[in-house]
C-alpha cells in the first residue's frame, strides 16, 4: 500500500508537469512524454534516479498538493485500465527465482487493478519470441521477461513492435542498444547479500563460541549456478558480509552451470559440507541446496524467497528481490505514456531489496537488531559493501578495475569501476558486473 | 458348446478388420479420452471442461501467429520422427535423436560464429547444412558401428550419446559466451551471416517446406525403394534377411546414417532457420517424443504428419490453458497423458478381439 501510494505521488509529479503543457491532453503512447523532462526519464547511460525514493522525500507539503495527488490518481485511473500487461517466465512456482517474479507481478497487477497474461516454462530461445508476439497479439501494452537468456529474443520483439514496452529483467544490452522501448533492470541485490552474509557470520560466531568449531574453521559453502557477475557479485557481496562479522571466515563456491538443477544442487551442498562447510548458502534457484541442508543439521543463508517452510531447523534468512516497485514504475509509467529508461536499478531505499523474516529458531541471537543496524549504514551510506579496503585480490588491494559494462559481444572490458575506495556496482548500468575473484573465495571443481 | 468353466471374456487376435472398423475404434477412444478429460478437468480444478477444450483450439488456431507456430512446432518434431522411423522399421531402438539434433545444431552454430565473418551467406548456409548432416550422421554412426560389429545394446548407447551431446552444447556455450553466462545469444545479430532466408514474409514457411520435401522423400524412399525393402526385411528378421543375402551390418550402417543425417537437418532448421543461437534446451525434447509420433503413426511417414500434429496441438493446447486459466504446465500434460493413452490403448482393440462369455458362444455357434 505504502509503495502504491509512493508511485502515485511520482506519478503526480509527472503530471503536475504535463499539466502546464496541455491540461486535457490524456498521455498515451510512448512518445506522448519524449518533449517533456520528468523524473523517470534518463540519459541512457546513467543510473535511473528512482523515482519511488524521490517521491517518498516530498511528502504531502500542503493542501494543494494533495489536491493535485488526488488529480494526479483520478487521471491515473482512467489510464491504468487501458493497460495490459504480459510476462514472460523460464520456469513455474517451482523455481524459487520464477515464484518470486510470479508473486511480484501479480501482486503489482492486481495492486493496480490492470490486467495480464502470465506464460509460463517459455524456453531461452525462439519460443521467447513467440510469446513475446503472442503477447503482443493478445494486447499487451507491456511486456516483462524474467530470465537473462531471454534478453536477444525480448530485444527481437521490442524492433518489430516498436508500440510495446518490452522489459527484461537482469539483462545488460538496454543501454548500448538505445531502443526506446527496450528496458533492462536489477536491484542492487549485493545489498541483500551482505546484509544475508552478517547474519550468516553472526551464526558462524556463535558456534565458534559455543566451541563447535575453531575460529580457523570457520568455512562457508556456496552453490553457484554460473561463474559469471551476476553470480559472482552476489556470492562476493555476501562472503564480505560475513567476513564483517567473522573475519577469520573462509569461502568455497562451486557452479552447477544451470539455474535450476535440483539434483545437481543438493549434490553440490552435500560435496561442500563433506568437505568441511559449516555453513551453506546458495544462487541456484532449486530446494537442492536448503533441504541438503536440512537433512545435514547445516545451517542455510537462501536467496530468492524464504525456505523456512522446508527448512524449520537450519534457515536462518534470506535475501530477495522484491519486483514489486519495479513492475509497478513500469506500468504505471506506460500507462501514463512516459518514456521509460533503459535501466531501473532496485535498492535498499526503494523496498526493491529485502531480507525475509529471520528465523530465531536457526539464527544467532540478536541477529535481529544487528541487520537493521547494518541496513540504516547501507541506506545512509556509512557501510558500503564494495569497499575496496575491505577485500585484496592476489594480495593486493584493488585501486584499478575496468569492467566490460557495454555488452557489445567483444567481451572487452572498457569501463573504470574503482572510485574513491569502492567497486561502482550497478551504478553504469542495473545488472551486476563484479566478476573479480577475491582472496578467501576459493573455486572449487563442481 | 458347453463349457464347466469359461472366463468372462477372453482375447484373441483379429485377423484383419475393415479400415472403417478400425477408425471406428480410433474415433471412439478419441471420444472417450475426452470425456475422461473432462472428468479429470472438472474433479481437479473445477473447471469447465468445453472451455477447455476451446481453450487447446485457440492455442493452435486463435490467431494466424499461433498457425504459423504451430505448423513450426509440427515441422520440426516431425523431421525428427522421419529421422528415427527408419531405424526403428529396421528393429533398431534409436533414442538418440535428440543427441543427433543437437550435435546436428552445434555443428550449426559453430559454422555461423566461426566462419559468419569469413564467408559470403550464399556459401555459409552450403556449409552450414554440409556440417550439420555430417555431425549427425555421425553421432548416429557411432552406436551403428557397435552394434553391426559388437552386438551393442543400441538403446543404451543411443541413450548415452544424448547426454554427451548436452555436454558438449553446454561446454561451447561456455567457450562462446565468455561471460561465463553459459548463454550464447543470438549469433551473428547484425550482419545475420548463415541466418536462412525468410520466405515470404513468414519466418517458418522454409522450415515447413524443407520438411514436407523430406516427408515425402522418406515415404518414397521406405515404399519404393530397395533400400527401403531391406529395411524390412532386416527389422522382420536378421536370419531372413541373411539367409536371402542382405549385408544387414551394411543396412545398419546405412540408415544409422541417414537417420542421424535427418536429425542433423533438423538440428541445422532449428538453428539456422528460427533460433539462431544453441543451448542444451534446443532440441526441447523432441528426440523422445519423435519416438512416440513415429509409434502412433506405425512407422508410416504420412500418417507422421498426423501424429506430429497431434502432439504439437496438444502441447501448444497445454501452454494456452496454463496461460488462461492459471493452471500449471503439468495439468496440460496430464490430458496430454490421458489422451495418448487412449489412443495406444485403441491399437490394442484395433489388433486383437475381446469376447464376452455369451457373445463367444453365439460365435462359436455361427462358425460352426
């Protein structure tokens, strides 16, 4: 509701500008807004200012203000129920990544009372493609795709239908490709991961000092799917998040080379425990991992949603992110017929980052209060996850990284990252691009 | 006659039916697998099942997009059912056509992105089939070399090249991609080297046309051709065909190849006409369910057409339910499930006579 009610005042700032131009004028189209500068739109290369967070400031000033809110919500309405919205998804419920979006898009639909399409199991191929049109044929004003594979074939659909939105989410080609309706998003989920990795070094001190294990042996697992920035950011972010708590932790990852493999991944987090872990976290999007764990007694730190269900005796928390706000700007901005950018990064701030309710059954004592502490210095600025003092790679602190944020299939990295003593994640665009391998990470053969 | 003891019914062989009859039987089993559908379909989701049904029908037909993917989906799985029917006439259980369409795609993609720069389209696509036809026929030679020399279980180890197959897609789509994504993306996006042409304005039309070309070319080939009788004669009998001087390790060798061959061009349309990337899902299974339209079609390329359609309906049926009514994926198999039983179950009814106690014996009494 509050995030609801975040986007309208966006939307009323939006509107407060078109009113001045032309009061009757209904926006409709992508072009209607390209004339008039508003706060979703962006210079291709930069980060989106989130708008959310900007209209969440501002606040109620005065009573014309919510006047014009009212006004801004009544055009609104009549312009939501124009829109129909589609998704495209890899997998089913039965992907903990897919159920995630799933829940979001039809909590941001129903929440806007819009209507949409869900295709489910759609392949990384042509048969994206396909549903992408089929969408498009069935009315779709805006269409979401979930999966990274999915990227060329959105890309495909948003050249031959130029009226459509097409958003991808975790994509890294928006920004070079500079069509007006081809968008790609993410969510500085590195955040989450960190937070997700105090909690778990908080775990990992209090079996050191229950003498389960010594300081030295402090070893966490990881299931990875692909070695690739996506992955490795996430499993970065969250070892520095556990090392904040427990520096004497160390970190072995190994990649399944597929995101939903659930077999593979429990084998995975049985190899890693055998091998000493005591602690398991995971980036595949099976139960492989958290019911290895469960049956093992090893504790769990998850990702995408939480696992408490499965896992009543080892899930301690998980991190995720929440679509919701980015589905929501999307549509609401189509809707309104404003130009979208080509990247919308989540955070924090936005509510696009969470951490699911902590299990005190599993987790520390004051694991609690320590996240919320933690989160205030991330939102605030004092704690930053990146930072380059607080990691070295072969031995030595990092001062230079060029990154190959321009995703043009050279695989040249063009792009410094490192300033003022912190890797710029997600800032040149919204997928992750750290992909360094760090000292206390070792890679382990799957 | 009378009899102590006579069971409730009993099974005996037809010889022969009218074709009337048998359609007659098919046509039944369709009605009732239908029905059961429905049934199911009420029980399970409260649904109602005549929206059901029109729901399967627009998922093929509701608009000329879902046609065209349509006439795709049956293009391609049938190509892969002519690739295995050869085989399978001949008694040899060749599971291994999603391997031979895989590797025939890899073989594919590897000519657009190594050579995509290097040669002109009008002799890239020449190479691109050379490529692919080969990489199959290979793929499928290597377990007919075992079995004509060694006897090998050819069910097993065209099983097994499956997987081997996957892990050599998945292997180069690690090299390719040096992101270390796994995913290759589209390749050759801009310049579209190797890409096939598109035929008037419908990206699938040359897909359809190849594999109609080849549909009649495999009837003709089986039917007509000497080849094709020793086929049969193999797949009756090794010892006959021996004794009546057919080289069987040669027939073998022979339609292992041209079966891997078809899958290879099934793999090049996949890649090259529609995809134009690879990853270890291109092949979507296809290479198990040609076993099943190559089955229901008794190994009878035309009737395949059939068959092919059925299967691609139903599954393109299945993926409109699970977008209409918010059912999972699973719940368009399982009446995917219930109708194919049927449909085997009636080749049961179609070959073989149930007598009842009292209907036998006013038989008995008529043949007498």
């Amino acid at each position: 509701m509050k995030k609801t009610l975040a986007i309208l005042l966006a939307l009323l700032l939006a509107l407060a500008l078109f009113a001045g131009c032309a009061k009757t004028e209904t926006p409709s189209g992508s072009g209607a807004g390209s004339g008039t500068t508003t706060p979703t739109e962006a210079p291709a290369d930069a980060q989106v200012p989130a708008p959310v967070a900007a209209a969440s400031d501002m606040e109620f000033e005065n009573d014309s203000a919510a006047a014009d809110a009212a006004a801004a919500k009544a055009e609104l309405a009549a312009v939501l129920p124009k829109v129909k919205v589609g998704f495209i998804f890899l997998h089913d419920e039965n992907s903990t990544y897919d159920k995630n979006f799933i829940d979001a898009a039809k909590e941001a639909c129903e929440g806007l009372g819009v209507s949409y399409i869900l295709r489910t199991n759609i392949p990384e191929g042509q048969e994206c493609y396909n549903a992408a049109a089929e969408l498009v044929d069935d009315g779709c004003n805006i269409i979401f795709a979930d999966s990274f594979g999915h990227e060329d074939f959105m890309i495909q659909a948003a050249r031959e239908f130029p009226n459509v939105q097409f958003c991808h989410a975790t994509g890294t080609k928006a920004h070079t490709e500079k069509l007006a309706n081809y968008h790609n998003a993410f969510a500085d989920i590195y955040e989450g991961r960190f937070l997700a990795g105090v909690a778990a070094g908080m775990k990992l001190n209090q079996l050191i000092d229950e003498g389960k294990f010594s300081a030295d042996e402090a070893l966490v697992g990881y299931v990875g799917a692909y070695p690739y920035a996506e992955v490795k950011s996430g499993y970065t972010s969250f070892f520095l998040g556990v090392r904040s708590i427990c520096p004497s932790a160390t970190m072995e990852v190994t990649f399944t080379n597929s995101w939903y493999d659930e077999a593979l991944e429990k084998e995975a987090a049985n190899t890693l425990i055998q091998r000493g872990c005591k602690l398991i976290s995971q980036h595949a999007d099976s139960m492989g991992a958290p019911t290895a764990c469960e049956t093992a007694g090893i504790p769990n730190v998850s990702y995408n949603g939480s696992t408490v269900d499965a896992c009543p005796n080892t899930f301690i928390v998980s991190s995720r992110i929440n679509w919701v706000p980015y589905m929501e700007t999307m549509i609401v901005n189509t809707a309104a017929g404003k130009r979208l950018a080509a990247d919308w990064t989540g955070t924090l701030a936005n509510g696009a980052v969470e951490l699911t309710d902590v299990n005190t059954q599993a987790a520390a004592p004051g694991t609690v209060e320590k996240l919320e502490e933690v989160k205030a210095g991330l939102i605030s600025g004092a704690v930053k996850v990146f930072d380059t003092g607080a990691f070295t790679v072969g031995g030595k602190t990092l001062d230079s990284y060029a990154a190959d944020i321009h995703d043009m299939g050279d695989f040249q990295p063009e792009t410094e990252v490192i300033k003022d003593g912190e890797f710029e994640e997600s800032v040149y665009r919204s997928a992750p691009a750290f992909d360094i391998d760090i000292d206390g990470i070792t890679i382990i053969d799957g | 006659m009378n009899r102590t003891h006579s069971p409730l019914f009993h099974i005996s062989k037809r010889a022969s039916i009218p074709w009337y009859i048998s359609w007659a039987i098919r046509a039944a089993a369709i009605v009732a697998a239908m029905l059961v559908c429905a049934l199911v379909t009420m029980l399970l989701t409260g649904a109602d099942p005549i929206r059901i049904y029109v729901t399967i029908f627009q998922g093929s037909f509701g608009t000329v997009r879902k046609f065209w993917v349509l006439l795709q989906e049956l293009s391609i799985l049938l190509c892969v059912s002519l690739a295995v029917t050869p085989a399978f006439k001949m008694r040899f259980w060749n599971i291994g056509g999603e391997g031979q369409v895989l590797i025939g795609g890899l073989a594919t993609a590897a000519c657009m992105f190594y050579l995509g720069d290097k040669m002109p389209s009008g002799l890239l696509i020449p190479v691109m089939i050379v490529a692919s036809i080969l990489a199959g026929a290979i793929w499928a030679l290597i377990p007919a070399i075992f079995k004509a020399r060694w006897n090998t279980n050819e069910t097993l180890f065209t099983l097994m090249m499956n997987y081997v197959a996957i892990q050599l897609v998945s292997y180069f789509c690690n090299i390719w991609d040096r992101k270390g994504s796994g995913i290759v993306g589209i390749i050759n996006p801009n310049t579209r080297a190797g890409w096939f042409p598109v035929l008037a304005g419908r990206q699938y039309l040359l897909n359809v046309l190849v594999v109609a070309v080849l549909t009649v070319a495999v009837y003709i080939y089986l039917r007509y051709t000497k080849h094709g009788y020793e086929i049969s004669v193999v797949g009756e009998s090794e010892r006959t065909a021996r004794y009546v001087g057919i080289k069987v390790e040669k027939v073998i060798l022979r339609t292992m190849l041209l079966s891997g061959a078809l899958c290879g061009i099934a793999g090049l349309l996949l890649v090259g006409g529609t995809d134009h990337t690879i990853s270890t899902t291109t092949a979507g299974g296809r290479g198990f369910t040609a076993v099943m339209v190559s089955w229901l079609a008794k190994f009878d390329p035309i009737f395949m057409v059939l068959t092919s359609f059925l299967l691609a309906f139903l599954s393109r049926g299945s993926s409109q339910i699970a977008q209409n009514f918010g059912l999972n994926h699973s719940f368009g198999d399982i009446l995917t499930g219930i109708i194919l039983f049927f449909i085997i179950g009636s080749e049961f009814f179609i070959n073989y006579r149930l007598s009842f106690r009292a209907s036998s014996e006013k038989e008995d009494g008529s043949h007498a």
